[in-house]
C-alpha cells in the first residue's frame, strides 16, 4: 500500500525505498524533510498546471538534490549540485535505470538552482525546480490548497534553527511561473 501525505502518494518502488533509506541515514532531518516537501510541493504545482511529470524520477531528483552539501557525498572540487547530481545518477545507472532516465534526473538537480532555464526543459527538470522554490522561497506557495500545505508540514516540518535553509524566504507569490516547455 503507497504511502499517502495530503492525498498525495509517495511512488511504491524498490528505487524510491532505497532512496529514502539512504537520505534518511546519510542526512540531517532538516534536508531529508526539506527533500520530500520539494517532492510533494512539486507534485501538486504539477497537477495545478496540467504537468505529466514520472514521480518516480521527480522523486529521486528531490531526494538527492542536496546531497552534495554533505561529507561524503561532496568533491568539494565542484559545485554541490553537481556532486549531488553526479550520485543520483550513479545511484540510478547502478539500478538499471536507462541513461535518459539517469540524465533527465542528473539535469533536474544539476539546474535546480539555476533559474531561466529547467522551466523550458522537460517536466521532471521544471518541476523539480519548482518543488525546491516553492518550499525554499514560497513561489507559489500562497496558491496551495493550505489544508494540503498544512498535512505536509505536520508530516515533515521545517527546521527551526537559525541557519535552516529550509524556511521560506517569503510568503509566496500569487502566481505560479508559465512553463514554457511542451509536456
């Protein structure tokens, strides 16, 4: 049976089980949360704008955008998101994924800082992004059903140190970026 946060299910596959273990483990609480929150804001903003995204890829690529931040997982010789980016899609190449799939999710964490550019890409890279913006600086965010945002937040809060990247920055804005790529 799919876990299920505000109506929304969390993909059933061996890849995302493994994924959540693995964040979960290797990770502080503050970014496995900040993680799936990205996955679930995205999966909505997806539905809100009529965007066919694979969860299971969206899933993967929010787990693991920041794990580059962290000690082992970190080159330090390149930037977070491209060591972040460079494990998920071993993490996938090493489960039989396709190299499309494994290139679409290294692209989506790769980008998911850069703004201009995943909204004119393919869904999981756009929403991907997305995600993260709606839960790191509310873009969007006010646009939310709030009973959705609310059972979202209960089921992974924020943190509340100081230094938590994972509050938002603002409140939101009333309107969601256009996408400008073909679904």
């Amino acid at each position: 049976m799919p876990e299920v946060i505000a109506g929304l299910e969390i993909p059933e596959t061996a890849a995302v089980a493994e994924a959540t273990r693995l964040i979960q483990e290797t990770t502080r609480p503050v970014i496995y949360h900040h993680s799936r929150r990205a996955f679930l804001f995205g999966v909505i903003q997806a539905q809100q704008l009529g965007v066919k995204a694979d969860p299971e890829l969206l899933y993967l690529a929010a787990m693991f955008h920041d794990l580059g931040l962290l000690t082992p997982f970190s080159e330090v010789k390149q930037r977070f998101e491209v060591d972040s980016a460079d494990h998920a899609r071993r993490f996938l190449l090493e489960r039989s994924f396709s190299p499309a799939a494994a290139e679409t999710v290294w692209t989506a964490i790769a980008l998911h800082t850069t703004l201009g550019i995943p909204d004119r890409m393919g869904p999981e890279i756009a929403i991907t992004q997305l995600g993260i913006a709606t839960d790191v600086v509310g873009i969007g965010l006010d646009g939310l059903d709030p009973d959705q945002v609310s059972e979202i937040l209960a089921a992974h809060p924020r943190g509340t140190s100081r230094t938590s990247s994972c509050a938002p920055t603002s409140t939101g804005s009333r309107t969601v970026p256009r996408r400008r790529t073909a679904t």
